[in-house]
C-alpha cells in the first residue's frame, strides 16, 4: 500500500516538475527569443506617436487688428469597411455638416477604400454634434484653419492659405516662411482602456511667427469704400487705390474694386478677381508720367519752371500728330503751366528740344521704371520700356504713351517727390515678430531744390486753373498730377477706352500721405481730374482726419 | 517594514499616474482655451471692422463728422502758452 502511495507521489511531483519546466521554458522563450516582438507589440498598444501641427502665425495690421488667423476646426473622416448602413449615415452626416447626401454616399458605400474625408475643417459645433451620434467607421480630428475675420478688406493683399495652411497667394505666400511653424511630436502612453496616463513630449511644437503689415484696417475699408462708389458712378471696369506713407515707404492701404470676401478665394479665383492690381499690372500712365520728362529737365538744368515755350495746339513727329486735350490757339507757357495744363505738346516740346531720347531714358530709369520696385509681395512686374525707338517714340513716351507701369511704381515715385526727392522702396511688412524692422532701401532720385520747384509745380495742378480742382481738400494744401490715359490694344488704341489716373501728396507744404487713384475704363467721364481726382479727395480727406493731420491752409 | 515599502511604491505610482491624467486634462483645456481664443480674436476683429461699425453708426443715426469740421490745436505756437 505504502510502495503504491510513493509511486503516485513521485508520478505527481513529476507531472509537476514538468508543467514547471515547460513554463519555465515557455517564459525563457518569451523573454528571450520573443522578447523584442513583444516587447513592441505592447509599446504599440499602449503608447502611440502625435505629431502636433504647428499653429500658422496671424497677420496683423499696423493697429494690431487680425486680419488672418487661424481657428480650430474639426476634420471629419471615415473608413467605408466599418460601416454597414452608408445611404442612413451618409443622410445623417449631411444633415448636421450641410453637405449633399447625394454626393457623400457613394464615397461611404465604396468598400476599396479605408479611409475617406467626410469635410476638412468643418466647424467644430457641427462635428460635436456628429461626434454625439455614434456613428461607426466615423472618425474626427482638430485642424487648423485660416480664416480672414474682415472679410473682403485688404483680401487681394493678404491672399490664401490653402486648405493645409500653405500660403498659396499674396502675403500668406510671400510670407509662407515666418508664418509656418515646426511641427511637434510626442508619445502618449494609454491605458488598457484608452485612457492617456501619460504623455512624453519629445519634440517641442513651435507655432509660425505672427507678421505685423503697414496696412491700416481702417484706411484701406474706406479706400475700398470709396473705390467701390467710384466704380459704380463711372460704370467703369475696375478701379485701384494705394494710400503711402512717403517717409517711410510703408503702404496705409491697397484697394481695389472689385473686390471678394478673402475666405472664399476659390470662387474668387474662379472670376479671375484675385489679382493685385496695384502690383501686378501694368498700363500706359498718361500724363501723370509727364512729371519725369520736367524733372528730368529741370534737374540736367536745361529748363527752370519760368522757362517759357511757343506752343500750337498740336505738332507732328515722324508719322504722329501730338495735340493738347483740350482745342485752343498757339500759345506761349511756362514749364510749370505745362504740367498745370497737362500740355502734351509743351511736355513732348521739352523732351525733343532740350532731353532727347538719351536724356529721357535716363530719367525714366533714374526714377525706377522698367524694374520693380522690391515691394514685398508677389508676382510683382517691372513695367515695360520701349525695347526700339522709332522716330515718333519720342513723341509718346515723354506724354506717359509707349510705356507701361505698375501703380505702385508711380504711388513710389510720387512718394519720393514728396519725400524731398528721396525714393524709400514701398513695403508692406512692419515686422515679423521678434525680429527687427528691417531698415529702409533708399535711393535719392531728385535733388532737394529741383523737388521743392516740382511739388509747387504740382500744386498748381490741383487749383481753379489745374486739371485737378477736384481733388482740392478744404483746409489742405494739394500737389498732384491727373493721368488720362488711352488703353492700347492688338491694333493700337482702343477707341472709348481710357485709364483714369490722380495721385496726391497731402499737405502739399509738408507730405504725410500719398494716395494714388486709378480708374478702369469708366464709361459716363474720362479724365483722371474728373474721374479719379474727387476719389483721392475722399480718400485723402478721411485719411488726414483719421492721422489727425492738422490742415495746414486756412478755412476758404 | 517590507510591505509598507511595497504600499508605498504602490501608492506613489498611482499618484503619479493620477497627476499624468490630470495634466493630460489640463493640457486638453489648454487646447480648448486657444481655440476659443483664437475664435473670440475673429470675431473681436470682424467686430472691428471699419464697415460694419460705420454700418451700425448709420443704422443708429450718426453721420461721419467732415473732416473740415475737426479742429486743432496747436499747442507749440506763443499764442497757446499761459
């Protein structure tokens, strides 16, 4: 009995002794052989890789108002192979995102698919309320997304960042650096549940720069104000505004008319509305180009502003007849009552007998035409020089004919006469945040006394006896050029179609603002000094009120 | 002595994972924070958009003053000093 007893003993101390050693050896081969595999399936189902987008940086204007910055939004996705009744979800998404049934089922009923965006950025109210109802295979993450709080202000300046916050046009392109951040990364440790018990940050996340612009909100929604009333008496095409600081070269305002709420630019762009006028394009100025063939005169000292010419109504050079705007007999004036009568034929007289075609270029490179001004935005044109000059070139582009400029060319030349004859290159970025402003590119293009005889040259345009009256400003004193500009086409000039042009420098006796108006194509008018020249005065007037700007005239 | 080591581990742990959710909680907040911020510097700025507060002026009787009409005073002239 005893012998029987022992033996069972040692059969289950055996049977034991080797579910011990085959779960020692089942551990030895988990924890060596399989170690690692294990070791890293566990780590993936408790600790998971974020990678942290990095905030894009806001645009400010020189008040410090946003007018771009980016707001949470929510993307919603969803994995087609989890859901098992698409047309019912398909329904119920719609709904709540306002999106088309029609359109979003077919995507969830395509089983080839895991995954799908429901919408990008959609607004975070509406997600939570999708979120609510417990959809499956429907899944939602935050986003950042741009959005332009004022709407269309200043939106063919600020431009787009697209739909993964890339600067696709104006600033938000041209500043895509700064305003792009570093995306950060870090590793949450879950528990069985889900449940985030840690959280090991392994690379900080560092939010793009925030840029600080020269526009000011509130002077450029009343430029466009303005521009938009102006489009719309004139019936003309289209109409662009830029408002300058001479002294520094920094741009208050850039308008233009039409113009698009910025946060819808696709439909814009679609239209063709996006473009920056003042930039990009480019137009024969007309007569307010007149004001480089006298400065480039006076300052090779060929003529003074007393310098007195015989003029007819009209002359010919080579094949052209060149004639005054307005019919009258053969006249003798002065240089400074050329530009006050915006004389074509005392301008071309000038350029033909006293700067030739060698003295002209000069001038007009000397002063910045036929290379961009540096402006910091985009897509920015040079303008367009005659490339052969034949023998009635000479009698087109001393009037502002045969050459093509950009608004922001002539806004900065103008600047510079106001400015003492010196040119600051015109910028729209104060600063990026935590850097310096970056010091003003200057060039002296006119000598201080030529620029004081050209700005009292230029005060006369805008009296009772000027082209300009209109663009008189009760309390301040105003010096400006009118431009009235034909448009060329395939064929030569178009008939009935004409740029409207004025621009200003307020007050005359010590410049604070520039403001350069430019009309397209107005139908019921023409000339600048009708068209164009109450437009700056609107502008201007509201602008020196705004600056508190004391006049510096008294009360008429 | 032993075990009052062991339930001090023990407790330190579930200590320190309580402060872990409570940080992971505060950093959700602080998210939640900066998105509503970023949603009331919007609409603070569409607020102050020239147009709709000239708008709304208009729409509550006022007229913009002409800019003839502001006076100035000009306090570096012998005329202003006592």
């Amino acid at each position: 009995m005893t012998r029987v007893v022992n033996s069972r003993i040692r059969l289950l101390l055996l049977v034991i002794l080797l579910t011990f050693g085959m779960l020692l050896a089942r551990e030895a081969w988990l924890a060596t052989v399989r170690a690692a595999s294990l070791s890293k399936l566990a780590q993936a189902q408790t600790k998971s890789q974020v990678v942290l987008a990095a905030g894009r940086g806001t645009i400010f204007d020189a008040m410090g108002t946003p007018l771009a910055l980016d707001e949470q939004a929510t993307t919603v996705f969803a994995d087609p192979r989890q859901i098992a009744k698409p047309k019912t979800d398909a329904r119920i998404a719609a709904r709540i995102l306002g999106l088309k049934a029609a359109q979003l089922y077919p995507v969830l009923a395509d089983h080839s698919h895991g995954f799908v965006y429901v919408e990008r950025k959609a607004p975070p109210d509406e997600a939570t309320l999708l979120a609510k109802r417990n959809l499956t295979g429907f899944y939602f993450t935050p986003e950042e997304k741009r959005v332009y709080p004022q709407g269309p202000v200043a939106a063919p300046v600020l431009g787009y960042a697209g739909i993964d916050n890339t600067g696709l046009a104006g600033l938000e392109l041209e500043l895509n650096g700064p305003l792009t951040g570093t995306p950060g990364e870090e590793t949450v440790v879950r528990d069985p549940l889900g449940h985030v018990i840690d959280v090991q940050a392994e690379k900080p996340v560092h939010d793009g720069h925030n840029v600080f612009l020269t526009l000011d909100h509130t002077i450029q929604a009343n430029a466009e104000q303005v521009l938009r009333a102006t489009v719309a008496k004139w019936k003309a095409k289209d109409a662009t505004a830029i408002v300058l600081n001479p002294k520094t070269g920094g741009v208050l305002a850039m308008a233009m008319e039409p113009g698009y709420d910025a946060n819808a630019f696709p439909r814009a762009f679609a239209k063709g509305l996006q473009a920056n006028h003042a930039v990009a394009d480019v137009y024969e100025p007309g007569s307010v180009f007149k004001v480089v063939t006298i400065a480039g005169a006076l300052s090779d000292g060929l003529v003074t502003p007393r310098t007195k010419f015989r003029l007819p109504y009209s002359i010919r050079v080579a094949d052209r007849v060149i004639h005054d705007a307005e019919p009258r007999g053969t006249e003798t004036m002065t240089v400074a009552q050329i530009l006050q009568h915006s004389s074509n034929v005392g301008a071309v007289t000038i350029a033909r007998t006293k700067l030739g075609q060698a003295g002209l270029l000069k001038w007009i490179r000397q002063f910045g035409f036929g290379r961009r001004t540096g402006i910091d935005f985009p897509g920015e044109s040079a303008g367009l020089l005659p490339a052969y000059w034949s023998g009635s070139t000479i009698g087109n582009v001393p009037i502002g004919q045969g050459v093509s400029v950009t608004a922001i060319q002539l806004a900065s030349v103008y600047a510079a006469i106001a400015n003492g004859g010196l040119w600051v290159q015109p910028h729209l970025v104060d600063h990026v945040q935590g850097e310096q402003a970056p010091a003003l590119r200057t060039r002296r293009i006119l000598s201080r006394r030529v620029d004081r005889e050209l700005l009292t040259m230029l005060k006369g345009v805008v009296s009772d006896v000027g082209t300009a009256a209109a663009a008189e400003i009760p309390g301040y004193s105003v010096a400006g050029k009118t431009g009235t500009a034909q448009k060329p086409g395939p064929h030569g000039y178009i008939p009935g179609k004409y740029v409207a042009t004025f621009i200003g420098m307020v007050p005359a006796s010590n410049p604070r603002l520039v403001v350069l108006v430019t009309v397209d194509e107005p139908k019921l008018a023409i000339f600048g000094g009708v068209v164009a020249a109450p437009a700056f005065a609107q502008i201007a007037a509201f602008d020196l009120q705004y600056l508190e700007v004391p006049p510096d005239e008294p009360l008429r | 002595m032993l075990a009052v080591l062991l339930a001090g581990v023990v407790a330190l742990n579930v200590a320190v994972l309580r402060v872990n959710v409570d940080v992971t909680n505060l950093d959700k907040q602080e998210l939640q924070l900066q998105a509503q911020n970023a949603a009331l510097a919007s609409s603070v700025s569409s607020a102050a958009a020239s147009l709709k507060i000239e708008a709304t002026a208009r729409r509550l009787g006022l007229v913009p003053a002409p800019a003839t009409d502001t006076s100035y005073i000009d306090l570096g002239s012998p005329a202003a000093k006592p």
